[in-house]
C-alpha cells in the first residue's frame, strides 16, 4: 500500500498547481523469505520511490566478506532495493566501520548516483554525514560514507516518547540551518524523514544520505527548497507530539485521523510549547494547511532559519538534582532524646615513676642482655631436637608417601592445556555466519571475535536453525576432558554443546558425532566440563541457544552472540 513521506510530497506553488503524490517502496534488507536472521534497516526503514524506474537490473553478487577496492570489507547487508544495496562494512586500511552503497554500473541511475556523492564530498559541511569516496570499479559503483556507531535515529529517540522542547527547538533549528547551507550551494536531500536524522553523544544533530539517498531512487523535485522545508516541519511535528503529520503511519509513528486533515500539534497533545507548534505549521503550510495565527508560511530553509531566529530562546530544563539522604546519628551519638547523656567519671590509675636513676638504667640493660642470651639458647636447643627427630623418622615418612601417591594418582593428575592448530566455521545448512573470522577466538586477543548474525528469534535457534558453530583442530588426538568460552554478549540465555567431530569439516552430520559436554550460562564466560574425557583430535564448539542485545557497532539488535577465546583443557 502506497505511502505518503514527507521527503517526497511535491507540494503545490502558489500559481495553483495540483500537487503529486509519490509512492512509497517497501523495502526489505536482503529479500531472503523465512529467514531469521534479522535484517537491520538503518536508512531505509520506509523508502519513497521517485519518478525514474531502474528497468529490469539484477543488483550485484555481493556477500559478507566480500571487499570492494581490496579494502573495504563488506560486513552486513541492511538494504537490498531497485538493484542497489547498502551495507554495514569495515575500511581495513583506517581500520574504522563505514557504510556502502553498491549498484551496477550500467543501472539507469549509476551516473546520477555518482555525481550526487561528488558533490555531496565536496561541501564538507560536519552536520552532514560526510562521503568518503564515490568510485566507479569493476562493473560497479559504490559510495562510502561516514558510520556513526555512537549516533541515534530520531526513529529510535521517538520510539520512547516525544521530544523535550529544548532538543526539538535544538533538532530543528540544526537541521533547517545545515539545509538552508546546503541549498545555498544546489544541493537538496529530497528524502529528509526520521531516519536521515541522527543524534551524536554529543548532542548534535547530523543529516545522512544528502542528495544521495534520493540519487539512489530516482527522487526528484521541481521545487526542491519547498520540498525539505515541510520535510523539516513534518520532523518537527513528529519531534512535539509523537506522530506522523499525515494519514498513513511511517516511521513506526501513527499518522492522524483520517478525515482529519492536518491539525495544530498543540491540538494533538498537551503541554505543547506554543512557538514551536506554530513553526511546525508554517513549515507545513506548503501542502495546503492554515498556518497559525495568520502568519506567511515558509518556504525555504532559509526562511525557516529567519522564524527560529524570531522565536524567543528556549532555554534547556534546569537539572534536577537528587537530595543527599538525612544524616543519620550513631548509637554513641544520639545519647538519650532530649537530653543529653550523663556523663561518668572514671578514677585514672596513676602509674609508678619510671626508672630514672642511675642504678636503674644499668638494672634494665642488664635484664635486656639476659633476655636475649636466654631466648637465643632456647632457640638453638629446639632446633637441635626438631632435627634429630627429623633424621630418626626420614625412612619411615618417604615410604608413607610414596605409598599415598601411587593410590591417588589419579586423583591428583595435572590439568593440561590443549594448544589449537586450526579452525573452520561449522553450518551443516549451508548458510554461514562469518566464516572468515574463526581463527579470531583463539588468537589470544579478546578484543577480536567471531560472531553470529542477529536472529528475530530466540533464545533457542531451533527449528529454524539448528545451531552456529566452530570445529576446532588440536593436531593430533588428545584427551579433552574441558572448554573455557570468551563470550561478547550476556543475557539470558547462551546453551553451548561440545562434540567430537571427525574433521573439520564445515558440513558433516551432527549426529556422528560423540557429545562431549554441554552447559548454559547468562554471563560472558562458560566453562564445560566432562564426566569422562574423550580422546579426538578435532572438537566442535556448538552453539544452540543465544541471548538478546541492543544494536552495537557491527550489528543490529536481536538474539546473536559472538566467541572471543576459546581454550580446551586435557
């Protein structure tokens, strides 16, 4: 079902032109039907078609671990639309996490896509995410952009709640100012909505996918400064009540009611600041609204910037500040209530003069020397005893041990560690993880790991998928009686089975091979330990059950898990 975004409404002149209406793309991550394995959507959550179709061009062969320029090294695919992706990746050079576009280089908008970047990279401005390189390679062209892994989605921001006045007047005023900068040099986003904005920990708000992101879908617009100017009025809107100016919901925000039409922000929920409420409504007067009070709609960015400026600073929240609890009087200290404690005397023994004599001095050195000779012969008479009882007994205490080793030898056998020679990724299914990045957990370096893909499911994978795992290889056959795993994620749960497998082989059946051990941990290290140990060569660590964590730098938010070190004992 068609849906209206703010970025690609063409709004009417005042000559009176009917406006047109865009259609909405529905977009998925990687177009694979029953799969789990989450596929995390970071800038095209609700993508908006333009006026140009792409024809029939199949988007590229590309997988993770596949490296562009033999340097950006392709890590998770988060949107596959129209013959282009975009992808999580990683720059090997500068060893930093950035983001692709790939299309082909014959797609019908490969050139369009490419002079947008170019000119994006040329303005520089730090409230836009910033291109890095815009290449034409191998039958592809791809652009690389800043990632932002410590940055949130105005998406996710308002998933909570809307927004204080102080950051909305904050958002808007940094977006329409990066917008009016932008346009002054004939660059337009054409796709503004909240999942081109984002929040630094700093608290600045940047723009993402400037010119680019419409290039990509062929967006265009005959009055492009009207089009981002309700764009941000449509953000702000969002921003003040916490839903979606028009009919349909986006951006997992509810629209308005239907037959509604378009309303006041402070209409739609209370408490609202009146002065940006009003701004809201002028920025989307473009679409045919009344603005409040009469006053003369904005058009442009710029003008947009003027009204801001006109407003009166909204200053931020005072901080709150937590009182320190009430001090609380000791037993010694509160004495009796209302009165003070009496008070006792005790009697102080006087003590007896010192030896301050002459005689005296001489009596205390001579009693110190006689203390000294006396504890030195003391010792020297025990130590002699303790020796000959010693040499009597000797014969008699080394056949007694020796007696005590050989019936429990068992008992006290040394635990050994087991040195790894080599590893491989295990997917009997024929679907990896990361197959490239098994040699990372056993390294020696926690700071490196393997990791699986972000599930929708969880925490047991079964039966969607049985499990994720790695077939270690000792060398050569070897008692293994234990595991230590290094784990990334905690929560509830992580379930991992030990196996003796074979080879190392990434697709032999499960079940020939002996089961080892298992165990379940929430934490971020587990420990398995066998009843009796099991003499192979090549072990799998298998992993059935994974716990939920947030999105990070390298992958989204769902049940996954990553292994750091892995040490097997004998």
């Amino acid at each position: 079902m068609a849906e209206r975004s703010t970025v690609a409404v063409d709004v009417a002149d005042n000559s009176g032109d009917k406006p047109l209406t865009a259609q909405a793309d529905q977009s998925t991550a990687d177009g694979v039907a029953q799969n789990r394995e989450r596929d995390t959507d970071i800038d095209e959550a609700q993508g908006s078609g333009g006026t140009e179709r792409p024809g029939r061009v199949s988007p590229p062969e590309l997988h993770s671990g596949h490296k562009l320029a033999r340097r950006y090294r392709l890590e998770e695919c988060v949107t596959r639309l129209d013959g282009f992706s975009s992808w999580r990746a990683v720059d090997e050079k500068l060893r930093r996490a950035v983001g692709v576009h790939v299309l082909p280089a014959d797609h019908t908008r490969a050139r369009s896509v490419l002079a947008s970047a170019r000119s994006s990279a040329l303005l520089g401005d730090p409230r836009f995410v910033q291109v890095l390189d815009a290449v034409e390679e191998n039958d592809l062209v791809y652009v690389v952009h800043e990632w932002l892994p410590d940055a949130t989605e105005l998406t996710t921001l308002l998933s909570s709640g809307p927004l204080e006045p102080h950051d909305a007047y904050q958002m808007v005023s940094q977006i329409a100012s990066a917008m009016a900068a932008a346009h002054r040099e004939g660059l337009a986003h054409l796709r503004l909505n909240p999942n081109a904005v984002l929040r630094a920990s700093t608290g600045q708000w940047r723009i993402r996918g400037l010119a680019v992101n419409a290039a990509l879908r062929g967006i265009s617009s005959e009055s492009p400064q009207r089009t981002d100017t309700e764009a941000i009025g449509a953000l702000l809107y969002a921003a003040l009540t916490q839903r979606w100016p028009y009919e349909n919901d986006a951006y997992g925000l509810s629209g308005l009611p239907k037959d509604v039409g378009l309303i006041a922000p402070d209409q739609v929920r209370a408490h609202i600041h009146r002065g940006l409420s009003e701004l809201a409504m002028r920025a989307l007067a473009n679409d045919g609204a009344t603005a409040s009070r009469h006053e003369a709609a904005c058009t442009t960015p710029e003008e947009l910037v003027k009204a801001i400026g006109e407003m009166p600073r909204i200053r931020p929240p005072e901080p709150t500040f937590t009182a320190p609890p009430e001090y609380q009087r000791t037993t010694y200290q509160q004495g009796t209530y209302g009165r003070p404690a009496p008070r006792t005397t005790q009697p102080v023994a006087t003590p007896p003069p010192p030896l301050q004599s002459r005689t005296g001095k001489v009596l205390k050195w001579a009693v110190s020397a006689l203390l000294i000779a006396a504890l030195g012969l003391g010792s020297w008479q025990l130590a002699d005893a303790l020796m000959d009882q010693g040499n009597s007994s000797d014969d008699t205490n080394q056949t007694q041990t020796t007696d005590d080793n050989d019936k429990n030898s068992e008992q006290t056998k040394p635990v050994k560690p087991l040195r790894i020679q080599d590893a491989a990724e295990y997917y009997p299914d024929g679907k990896p993880q990361h197959a490239n990045d098994a040699k990372l957990t056993y390294d020696g370096d926690s700071s490196t790991y393997w990791r699986t893909y972000s599930f929708n499911g969880g925490p047991v994978l079964a039966p969607y998928k049985q499990g994720v795992g790695i077939v270690y290889d000792l060398g050569s056959a070897q008692e293994v009686s234990g595991a230590s795993i290094g784990l990334n994620y905690d929560g509830d749960h992580t379930s991992v089975s030990l196996y003796a497998a074979d080879s190392l082989s990434s697709s032999a059946p499960l079940g020939s091979m002996k089961q080892i051990g298992d165990a379940t941990t929430s934490g971020t290290e587990l420990k398995i330990s066998a009843k009796k140990a099991v003499k192979t060569r090549y072990v799998l660590v298998w992993l059935t059950a994974v716990p939920y964590s947030s999105k990070d730098e390298y992958s989204g938010a769902g049940f996954k898990q990553a292994i750091t070190d892995v040490k097997f004992t004998g």
